[in-house]
C-alpha cells in the first residue's frame, strides 16, 4: 500500500484529508503534511492522525512517504513536485500541473530519470458522469464525433475565496483555474488536440475583493480574464472553449459533444456525477442516460488512489503527468494564439486514457 504525505494545508486540501482517510482509507495510507505554515499542518495532522512536517524537503526524504501529493499555490507546484522527485518519490499535482510548459518538461523528465511517476488533476473525468459519456462515444450512441462545446463562465472568486489574489497572478486565470476540468474531459472523450487558435482580454485591469476576509482590497489583473479558443483534435472534430470570469449568468452547457449521429450533454466536467442527456438523429426528445456504478460522490483523491494501485501493479495510471502536461500546452497554446495572432501547433500529445 502507497503512503501519501500531503504538501499543501489551504482551501483545496480538506477533501482530499477526508476522503484519503475515508473512502479511499483501504486503497493508500495518508500518513504525513507540510505546510509553510506549520501551525496549520500541525493542526491537520492532529486531527487525522499524521505526522507533520517543517518543511517539503524534510517529508519527502522521510521513509514514512511513497508519493507527495502537491496541493500548494500554482506557482510553487513546479518547485515542490521538483523537490519530490529529486528525493526520489512519485507526485501528484493539483491543477495546473505547472504554470510553465518549461517547467513540465523538466519535472518530467526528472522524474524519468528517478523512475518516478508524476500524476496531476483533475480526476473528475474517472467519475461516473464523465465515465458514463466515454462508454456511450465509445459504444458509437452519436456515430462518430465531429465537434464540441465546453463553456466555463462566471464571476471570478473575489467574491468568496479567502485569498484569491493568486487567480489573477501568472498561473492564474480562468482557463488555468476550470479549464483543466474541462480539456481533461474533452481529451478523454476525443482524444488529443494536435493545433490551437484562439483569443483573450482582460476585461477589467483592477478588481475588488469582496469577500469578509479582505473586503475593499484592490488585485492588479495580470492575466486573461475572458478566452475564447478553438481546438482541433488529431481524431478530425474541431471543439470551441470559453473561459470567463466576466460572466454574471449564461445558458450554455458545460459540454456538449455533436456526432455524425447525434448529440450528447456532458455534465459538470468540475463534478463526478451527472446528468447525461442524449438526443440521437432519429429521437424527438432528449433522454437522461443512467450512470454507470462508478463514483459519483465528491471522490476527489481518486486520481492519486488509482495512481498508487497502478504503481502497485506496475501498469500506467490514468491521470497521468503526460495527460496534465498536454492540458496545460493547450491552455498556454491558446493564450499564445491570441498574442500572436496566428495558429499554435501543439508538440505535446498523450494517449486517450483507458476508460475506468
């Protein structure tokens, strides 16, 4: 069984404390954290039963860890997985897997070289929603598929998060905030994406926090706020994303999938369950498809849990550092297009990840 010591005690790592000593409890053993606010780490341990660490070095040289899983600030998710792997263990990264393409590379690398694995998030796609769409496109219920939609729009998180300053600092933005569900999703229902086009603003170079915590308190914008993008998959369909924090409302769908024989609605690529609605060339109406058994609750841990089984029985993991790593040359790709005015050819490409 893989031992799992966390690096990271903020606003995402209170799932991942309960459900890797919950439902997951008999698959990995959570066994340490680190935070560079000990206090917190101390007081997570004592409630779960851990041993805390100072410091990201100290817990990934200690002998009570197998695999650290890296749920700090984007922009210090390259230098903690580095840390890791050069200690010699595996990491599994929150999204983005790292702000820079560059910084991918050479965490993957390193990781080769160590005989190390690196995994990322999201894992939502191995839930029963998204898993339930990937059998029906598989099984050939809308033929064969020629495009997509994927539209992720509303208010940024100043209006709630505690400290949401990093949403609009490098490695931040909407598209490096939700699109990682949402192009996780469509890689593993379509495959890769092997060219990008696309274009961005900042719609509002200032903005207002408003939530209790540091009400009134000004963010410079340094990055996009509003991107639309155009992906054009190796399988031939052509798919449109939106990403937006500018957005008060919409009625656009999260995802829709449009094949040569119908078309499918993709539920909440943030989410593990549904619904999944179908309507085929020949149905009047459209039809809620039944999920599969599968995880359908707020399994957030999955990814790192198969990970470790697959670590355990020597076969490639699902959520992979490839998978995450041709995510984020897709987000950064379409940033690139709209700077340059011209079409991105990706050089990154994974293989579709094997249904669950």
């Amino acid at each position: 069984m893989q031992r799992i010591g966390i690096a990271g005690i903020g606003n995402i790592s209170g799932t991942y404390l309960e459900n890797l000593t919950g439902m997951f409890g008999r698959r990995v053993k959570l066994t340490a954290v680190t935070d560079i606010a000990f206090d917190r780490a101390e007081k997570a341990a004592g409630n779960h039963h851990l041993k805390a660490f100072k410091t990201i070095n100290e817990m990934a040289e200690s002998d009570e860890v197998d695999i650290v899983l890296n749920t700090t600030p984007p922009k210090t998710h390259f230098s903690v997985a580095l840390a890791a792997v050069k200690a010699g263990k595996h990491v599994y990264n929150e999204k983005p897997l790292c702000s820079k393409r560059e910084e991918a590379e050479e965490l993957l690398s390193a990781a080769k070289e160590k005989g190390v694995r690196v995994g990322g998030a999201p894992d939502t796609f191995l839930g029963a929603g998204i898993q339930t769409c990937r059998k029906l496109i598989d099984d050939g219920w809308i033929g064969t598929p020629v495009a997509s939609t994927a539209v992720m729009m509303k208010r940024g998180p100043e209006h709630w998060h505690p400290d949401p300053e990093f949403f609009y600092k490098d490695g931040g933005g909407p598209m490096f905030d939700m699109g990682p569900y949402y192009i996780t999703a469509l890689v593993n229902l379509l495959g890769s994406v092997s060219r990008v086009s696309g274009s961005a603003r900042i719609s509002s170079p200032v903005r207002t926090i408003t939530n209790k915590h540091q009400y009134g308190t000004l963010i410079k914008v340094e990055v996009p706020t509003h991107i639309a993008g155009v992906l054009d998959f190796t399988s031939g369909a052509v798919g449109t994303i939106v990403t937006s924090f500018d957005v008060y409302s919409h009625t656009m769908p999260f995802i829709e999938i449009y094949g040569t024989e119908g078309t499918l609605k993709v539920p909440d690529p943030n989410t593990f369950d549904g619904p999944v609605i179908i309507r085929r060339f020949n149905d009047e109406e459209w039809y809620k498809i039944p999920l599969i058994k599968n995880y359908s609750e707020d399994s957030r841990g999955l990814g790192i849990t198969e990970m470790a089984e697959a670590i355990e029985e020597n076969r490639p993991h699902r959520a992979s550092g490839e998978l995450a790593f041709h995510v984020l040359d897709v987000m950064h790709g379409i940033h690139d297009a709209s700077e340059t005015g011209r079409h991105i050819r990706l050089k990154t490409k994974c293989k579709r990840p094997e249904a669950l």
